[in-house]
C-alpha cells in the first residue's frame, strides 16, 4: 500500500529553472533513450528533474517497467512522485546514466556536485557502460574553475587538517559549504561535510592529487569519463 500523503506529492524543483526551454529539449531527448526494463543511474540537477518529470509521464502512459537508481534522497523522491520504481546500487549495475554538470571543459571534463551528490554520480558513472551529461550552454567553459569552484567531500575531523594540504595542491580559496534554512554546515548523505575549493589551475591529475589526502571521501572533479554531452540542439 502507497503512503497517502501530499508531502512528496507536492514536491517541486526548489528554485526557478534557468534556461528552461533548452532544458525541455534536453530532457525530450533523454526520454526517447529509455526502453522496457532498463535500470537507469538517475542523476541530479534542474534538467535531470526535469528528465525525471517526462520519464514519469512514460511510465504512466505506456505501463512501462524501468528501474531508477537514485544519486540522492532528493532524486528518489523524484522518482517516487512520479512513480518510476527505484532500486540499490548494492543490487543493480545500471545500464545507463544521465546527469547534469556544473561545468564542462573541451576535453569533456566535468565539475559537479553543487548538490552535494558527487559521490554516488561518480559511482553510477563508473559502473555504468554509457553516461549522458545534460547541459545547456551556460554549463561550457574554455577552463574548469572558470565558474565553479571544486566541492570535495571531507571527514568533518579533517577540515582542519586538510587546509594547509588543499594549499599546497594550489587551492587559492577554502570555504566550509554553509546550509541554506539550515544552521551550520552542509552535511552529505555520507556524513560529511563539504568544501568549495577553488584552485589557480585544475591540471589532469588533479582530481587523483585531492583523492589521496587522508580525510577526502571524494571530489567533484569528473576527468576522462566516457560521456556523451545531450544539449538542446
């Protein structure tokens, strides 16, 4: 039996969406992918729910049997609003993904985790045999950093001991990511807390560099994934 509740019901995309007829078109696009008993890595982001919004409207009108694996609590109940069934990543190896990105270089390197997802993203990404990033024009840069700084998921007895180490990797500003309608820290799903770190220059080996620090869970650089970047055009 489905809870009868409106709290889920009535969930929506909690700020305004930019650029959201090009997201639209994006989203179009990510829906025609889906076939009968796909299991799909769901990620985050104001085009990834709005993907989730038209796979929904599928499921509903042609009865059909997917199964979702979410990157975040935020996406599952995406998926439970618009009853696409959800599974485990300790179950199912998915097939495919789609997510959004904060930035992408030329080389089709990533920065992502504004949401705080990056862990699980990066999980389903690298188990997955095809990732679609979602991306509309203002997610393109000639240089990662341009916009964005770097989140790196940390133990929260290591913001402290980190600092002096993220410095010597190039790391020009640190900041402790604060919640919004929350006091304190943003804590991840993991945990932990996050830091925006934003470097001088983000080199190839820069993501492996950050990873190695004791008391980094992981970062939101995504460098040399087989992607394929879905725009409006």
């Amino acid at each position: 039996m489905n809870w009868k509740s409106t709290i889920i019901k009535d969930l929506a995309w909690g700020t305004k969406i930019s650029n959201r007829e090009d997201k639209e078109a994006i989203a179009a696009k990510v829906v025609q992918l889906v076939k009968y008993r796909d299991v799909i890595g769901f990620g985050s982001g104001s085009t990834s729910a709005l993907a989730i919004e038209a796979i929904g409207k599928r499921v509903r009108e042609e009865k059909l049997e997917i199964i979702a694996i979410p990157t975040s609590h935020e996406v599952e109940m995406a998926c439970v609003k618009n009853d696409i069934q959800t599974g485990s990543f300790l179950k199912y190896q998915p097939d495919w993904c789609f997510d959004g990105a904060d930035e992408i270089d030329p080389d089709k390197n990533l920065i992502k985790g504004r949401g705080g997802a990056m862990v699980k993203e990066k999980l389903l990404m690298s188990a997955a045999s095809k990732t679609y990033i979602l991306a509309d024009k203002s997610k393109f840069v000639s240089n990662l950093g341009e916009k964005f700084a770097v989140p790196i998921e940390v133990l929260p007895i290591a913001v402290n001991s980190l600092e002096n180490s993220l410095l010597s990797l190039g790391a020009s500003t640190i900041s402790l990511r604060i919640g919004i309608k929350k006091d304190g820290p943003v804590m991840t799903e993991n945990g932990n807390f996050i830091l925006d770190v934003n470097f001088k220059n983000i080199g190839k080996e820069l993501e492996k560099e950050i990873n190695m620090l004791p008391g980094v869970l992981d970062n939101g650089l995504f460098m040399n994934f087989p992607i394929e970047v879905l725009t409006a055009n």
